[in-house]
C-alpha cells in the first residue's frame, strides 16, 4: 500500500511538473540531465564539474560561448547554458551576432509580443542577412521571451561591412557611419589577429599577393568586431548588474582578439565596474586547432557535447 501511495506521489509531481505549475524546479532538472558534458579548464588543464563552471561563470559580467554556425550541439548547449545561468543570474541578457543592428526594434517587438516569431524572422531578415537553420537559434529566442530576457542584435549591417571590404570606410556615408562605431575606436590589431586572419585569408582566397584586398578584408573583420563590442560594452554601461551572455563565432572570441578585447578597452576602467570587469571565455566543441596549448590560451573552458549529440 505504501509502495502504491509512493508512486501515486511521484507521478503527481512529475504531473504538475510537466504542467507547468513547478517550472523552476522542473527547468533545474532537465537542466542537470542535459548538461552531460564534459568542460576542460585551460588554464589548469584539467577537466571541471559543469556545475562549476556554470557557478564560476555566473559571477563575472560576460560569457561567450563561441559556436561553429552550422553545427547543432554548440546550439543545444549554448540554450542549456543560458538555462542553467538564468537560474543563477535572472538578470541576464543575451547578444547575438545573428542579428545586425537595424533588427533592434523587430526583436524588441518580439519579445514584447507584439509581433510573432514568423514576423520577426521577416523582419529582421534573418534568411538574407544570417541564413542558417531558424531552429538552431529560435529556442534561445523563445526562452528569453518567456523569461523577458533582452536579446541584443549585435551585427554590423552586412552591406556596411561588404562596403568596407571593397572601398574601405571613407567611402561610408554618414547615415552609414551611425551604425558603426566612431573612427576613433576601431583599432586596427593586434599582429596575431592580423597574422590568423591573414592564413585563413590566404586559404580561402589564394591571394596572398594581393595585401590591399587582404588589409581590406582585416578592416572589415575588425569593423565588425568593434561593432559587437561597442553594443556589449553600450549595454552594460546602461545595465552593469547584467550578465551578458553573447553567441558569436569562434573566431570572433578565440584568444580574446575579435569581441572580448575591445569590450575589456571600453570597460575595464569605467567607474560601474570599479575595477572588476570580468568576463569569460567558452568555445564550444573546438578542434584540434584550437585546443592547442598557446600562449595566450584561446578560451577560459572548452566545453565538449556527450559524443553522441555532435
């Protein structure tokens, strides 16, 4: 009988759990039972408990979780991530280089409930502007809807940064030159990221003559850096209790050269902060490139998907 009641008892809870009346706890269980994974620590070089790291990473100003575009595991993490860090951090918002600047107000409308998810995707023009599977990013979208998380488009307008890369800024107008940062701030550097850039360049183009195209090719790239970088460092000004959380492509986070160093240079000084802007570095599922040991170190934590799932 007792055996019997039992039962009765769980299957209730799992019950009202499903139903929604318990979604706090019911997310913290799924939660634990997705996050199977394994996280290695670069700096010490040794694996660490998710649970850590997810404790660790709830403490600093920004997480970047940086993914391969088309690849689903990074996708499912980076939603158990942000999960897992809402439930430490509630105040948390979330950038996305899936979305240029002008989409703003679209994904604004969104996440008020003014439009729907058909409609944002229209009008952001998601399909012409960033074109990979909808489905990999809209559970992210609709998590920090139910939750009234911000989302953050954080994208130079792609026609900008095509410009760039043919005549260079001075041929930018100045209803052009407003979305993007000043002049002053986009810093051309450093040599590592010029010389990385410069390989890929070279194997994807075999124009290594050609240094005016590449140099406009660097430009761009750091363009669209600075710009990400100047809308994270904009929305922490406005909101420094935040927990940004930005998805972005390895090769915007790796070694800190794209996004995270130009947010520290806008940052690590600003009064808000007092001198302890933190923030941290998670490449998802990385290569054999990547998990190299360098100096400096590409990322805090490489943070691997169960084999099955990649």
């Amino acid at each position: 009988m007792i055996n019997q009641l039992v039962k009765h008892y769980w299957a209730w809870i799992l019950g009202i759990m499903v139903l929604g009346i318990l979604p706090g706890y019911a997310a913290m269980l799924v939660t634990r039972v997705q996050l199977d994974t394994t996280v290695f620590h670069v700096a010490e070089q040794h694996t660490i408990d998710p649970t850590t790291v997810l404790n660790q990473l709830a403490q600093v100003n920004v997480v970047y979780l940086g993914e391969v575009h088309d690849r689903l595991a990074d996708h499912q993490a980076q939603l158990e991530m942000i999960q897992a860090l809402h439930q430490r951090r509630p105040n948390l918002a979330i950038g996305m280089e899936m979305f240029q600047r002008p989409a703003q107000s679209s994904l604004n409308q969104y996440l008020g409930g003014q439009i729907t998810e058909a409609q944002l995707r229209t009008l952001s023009q998601y399909d012409q502007r960033w074109g990979f599977d909808w489905e990999f990013y809209a559970p992210i979208l609709r998590f920090a809807k139910a939750h009234r998380l911000p989302v953050i488009a954080l994208n130079t307008p792609s026609e900008i940064t095509r410009k760039v890369s043919r005549s260079g800024l001075e041929s930018l107008t100045p209803a052009e030159h407003q979305q993007i940062p000043p002049r002053s701030q986009i810093q051309l550097g450093p040599e590592a990221y010029r010389q990385r850039l410069q390989q890929f360049f070279t194997a994807s183009h075999q124009q290594a003559g050609h240094s005016l195209t590449f140099e406009r090719f660097f430009l761009a790239q750091v363009l669209w850096d600075e710009t990400m970088a100047e809308q994270i460092a904009q929305t922490l000004q406005q909101s420094p209790d935040t927990l940004m959380v930005v998805l972005a492509g390895q090769g915007h986070i790796a070694y800190g050269y794209g996004i995270p160093d130009r947010v520290l240079r806008r940052l690590q000084t600003q009064p808000s902060f007092q001198g302890q802007f933190e923030q941290r570095l998670v490449l998802l599922n990385p290569d054999a490139e990547l998990r190299t040991p360098t100096k400096p170190k590409s990322a805090d934590y490489f943070w691997d998907a169960p084999a099955g799932n990649k």
